[in-house]
C-alpha cells in the first residue's frame, strides 16, 4: 500500500468535520511530497529543528502542526510559520509563544496538552496545573490564542483504559470551555487518536486525529 493509498482509506473512514493531521516526524520529504501531491496539506512534526527544515523545502500552502514536547528557546524557529502547536504544558511556554508570536506580527492557535495516561513518561498538565494557566490574563495576550485541549492516550491493548482516558480529556474539555471560554467560539478542539486508538478517540469526541505510521508506514525508531 502506498502513501497515497493509505491516506485515502483512511480519509473514507473519517467524519467529514474531523480534521486529519499526518504525522510525518522522522519522515523524508518525497513522503511529504507524496501525502501532499495526493491533496493533503496538514502535517505533523515533534521537533523544531527537522519541522522548520521540512518547511523551508516545501510548498507554503502546508499547514504545520506541532505536537512534541516544546522548550522555550526553540519557539523562535517555528514562531514564524507553525499553524497550531499542540503542546502547551506550561504558562511560561505560552508567554514565550506569545512573545515570538508578536515579533512575527502574529497570533499562534494553541492547545493545552493534558496529562490523561496512567504511565508517568508523558509530558502535560493536570487539570489543577491547567486552571492555574488559565487563571492568569490569557485574553490579554495578543499574540496567542487558546483553541482547545489535546492529549496522549496510555500505550496499552485495553481499550477500556484508552476510552477512559479520552472521556476525561473530553470532560476536561467541557468545564474548561463552560469555565473559562463560555461563548468564545474558537475554543473547540480536542486532539486525541493516534494510529492504533484514533477510532475510539473518535467516538469520543476528538475533532482533531494525529496519525503517523497509518499513513507514512513504520517509523524506525519511535519517539
Ligand atoms: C508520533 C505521534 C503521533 C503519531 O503516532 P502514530 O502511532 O504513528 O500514529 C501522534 N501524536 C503524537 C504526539 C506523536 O508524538
């Protein structure tokens, strides 16, 4: 099966209002290539350096998602181009993303990553550490805005964990829209499913999937 084939199977079993981003992290560019000339324009990368290379080589019309761990002094390269970063773990991160943002005349979209898994190698917020983000003077910053939540589900074969794990990053989802963002529009997205749980991310409620080695094929090493 190719590239091409792979993401049109799976793009027949998505609802038409999820958004799909392939996750080509570790990928070569003619995969990009591939997956793009097949219309497929979003893409995701976990590390700065290997995403603002893979921009600079490719057509401008690809929106890039970032969804690994971020540091602070890598915002500046991805500041200029990045469509969403799905990773906010912290208010610092966001003051620096702000703050990029700015110089680059822009307002970067954000997700604040939540720690939903039950293993302790994930990285995210509890809910405790997202209320206290979200208590500080978000709306004044200009230069981001928070459009929604995103989250990891365990590395497990026991489903019912996994769709445990969804449904609290769903409801997580729901009181921090009814607390802190009631009536802001733009604050609609949960980022959940991967390759191997995106079909139960689905059925609960994920409007964003992040999938890599459906599309692109095994990646040699994992990370
Ligand atoms: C690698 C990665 C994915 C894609 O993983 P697959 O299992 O290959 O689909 C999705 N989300 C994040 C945060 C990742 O790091």
């Amino acid at each position: 099966m190719s590239i091409t084939d792979n993401l049109n199977l799976i793009n027949k079993t998505l609802p038409s209002n999820l958004s799909l981003i392939a996750v080509s992290k570790t990928k070569p560019i003619v995969d990009i290539i591939e997956a793009y000339n097949a219309g497929h324009r979003s893409f995701g990368e976990n590390k700065a350096q290997e995403m603002t290379d893979k921009y600079n080589a490719l057509p401008k019309d690809i929106q890039w998602h970032f969804i690994g761990h971020l540091q602070t002094n890598k915002v500046k390269f991805i500041a200029p181009f990045v469509h969403l970063i799905h990773s906010v773990d912290s208010y610092r991160l966001l003051l620096e993303i702000n703050k990029e943002a700015l110089k680059n005349n822009r307002c970067i979209d954000c997700l604040l990553q939540m720690y939903i898994a039950e293993e302790d190698s994930k990285f995210g917020m509890d809910y405790q550490e997202a209320e206290d983000l979200l208590k500080n003077k978000i709306f004044d910053l200009n230069g981001i805005r928070i459009v929604g939540v995103m989250g990891i589900a365990t590395f497990t074969y026991n489903h019912d964990q996994i769709r445990k794990e969804f449904s609290i990053l769903n409801a997580y989802f729901n009181k921090i829209k009814a607390i802190y963002f009631n009536n802001v529009g733009y604050f609609k997205e949960i980022s959940m499913g991967m390759t191997d749980d995106y079909k139960i991310a689905i059925e609960q409620g994920s409007t964003i999937v992040r999938i890599g080695s459906a599309i692109f094929g095994n990646r040699k090493y994992n990370k």
